[in-house]
C-alpha cells in the first residue's frame, strides 16, 4: 500500500502487490469516478466473517505532532474495508493491490495519489513515494494516523532471487501505541488486513511480554529461506497533509 503484499500462508510469493509498471515515458492515471458508496454493501458481510473492530486510535507520543482530523478520517476510511477481499467489491475504477487500496482511501478525501502519473518502470507504490518526496511530505518520525507507511523487499518482484526491490507495498496507518506499535491496514495476502510495525524494535517479532510488535510481510519459501518483519522491510512513512 494495493496493492498486493505479503506470501500466501507463508507459502507463496507475494504476487500483484502493486502497480504494474509501464513503458511510456509518462502515462496519467485513469480518474476515479466521484462518487463512491460512503458505506459499501459489504461491510456487514465482513462484520458477519469475524474482522476485528477498529481500535482506538491513538495519536503519536509528540505533543508537536497531534494527529490530524484530516489523518484521523483516512485512517477511519481505511478501516472500514477490514475484512474485504477484495476491492473490487468497491470499485473497478483502482487496481486490486496495495496502491489501488492507498489511493482509495485518499480518494474519499478529494486526494488523488496518482496525480504525477508514472515513470518508465514505476510501480504503484513507486509512482506514490515519488509524489510524496516531491511535495516534502516524506518523514521518519513518529507517525499519525492517516500517514502512508511504504515497505521494501516484500516479495520479489523482479524475480531474481535477491532482497533489492525497492518500494513494493505501501500501507495506511491507523493507529500508534504508547510503545511505538504501529498499526496499519494494507492489502496484500487474502484482502485488506491490519498488521504491526515497530522500528524501534525491527528485529523483534514480539515484545517480552509476548505481544506481537511487528508482523512479518516477507515469509520464507523453499527457493529464500529468510522471513523478514516490517520493520525491517520499513521505508519511511508520508504526510496526507502535504499530498
């Protein structure tokens, strides 16, 4: 974030986690239609599967960066599709993977993600990151909802068996612990989904106390032995503010 993520039951690569790239020089992005159902037949039906309730959402630990109402309302957006399969059940108009979801939710705010087009061999999230950095919205500070999370190296998209692929999924986040647990929702795998990120602690899968910091976006396979987390994979997050 989608977009499309992460190893199928830890047994097959990611496939169709973002954009397919292009050949043109510079291509526009088909528009999104402007009016979208604020709440989808389907939410119930995801209700009804066991997705989990959204959790409170907690700004970030810096009093000089409060999350925003704009922040607040993308990560709600967000966590209305928990539970979807996928976005076609939405819309037709975004690609089903981890920047179609991004630039859904962003769109509900009048935010097109996609407004640069693409470059030769940019993907979704690629084409997302190169706007953010444009316009300065890139940080590595303590997030807020509604910021986009961006990852590396989840699958290996340009299949030559090595961890080089920069920018390959991308996330909204939703909310921050106390402790620095992010939590952020993503397609990938199965559908939309939320899973944890702690930088602070890359390394870690769990916390002492056994709570889960960081989920695994890269599992191993029989050709790549290496399970990797998110916050190892972590690429920085962007500012909805500035986008």
């Amino acid at each position: 974030m989608r977009v499309a993520c992460l190893l199928l039951l830890g047994l097959v690569p990611l496939v169709g986690c973002v954009t397919p790239a292009v050949s043109r020089a510079h291509v526009e992005p088909e528009p999104i239609a402007s009016r979208l159902e604020p709440f989808p037949a389907w939410e119930s039906e995801a209700q009804e599967e066991g997705a989990p309730s959204s959790p409170p959402l907690v700004a970030a630990p810096l009093e000089e960066s409060p999350a925003s109402e704009l922040g607040l309302m993308l990560a709600r957006r967000a966590a209305v599709y928990v539970g979807l399969k996928s976005l076609r059940k939405v819309t037709k108009e975004v690609s089903d993977d981890c920047s179609g979801f991004a630039r859904l939710v962003f769109h509900a705010q009048g935010i097109e993600l996609f407004q640069d087009g693409f470059l030769p061999g940019e993907n979704g999230v690629a084409a997302i990151y190169r706007r953010a950095r444009t316009v300065g919205a890139l940080h590595e500070r303590e997030p807020r909802p509604g910021d986009l999370v961006f990852f590396h190296d989840t699958y290996d998209r340009n299949r030559n068996g090595r961890h080089d692929d920069a920018l390959t999924h991308i996330g909204v986040v939703e909310s921050v612990d106390p402790d620095g647990t992010v939590t952020f929702i993503h397609r990938y795998g199965l559908g939309v989904s939320r899973s944890r990120l702690n930088v602070s602690a890359p390394h870690a899968h769990a916390s002492s106390d056994g709570h889960v910091i960081n989920d695994y976006l890269r599992r191993a396979t029989r050709k790549d032995r290496t399970s990797l987390l998110a916050g190892e994979l972590f690429s920085g997050y962007a500012s909805p503010e500035l986008l």
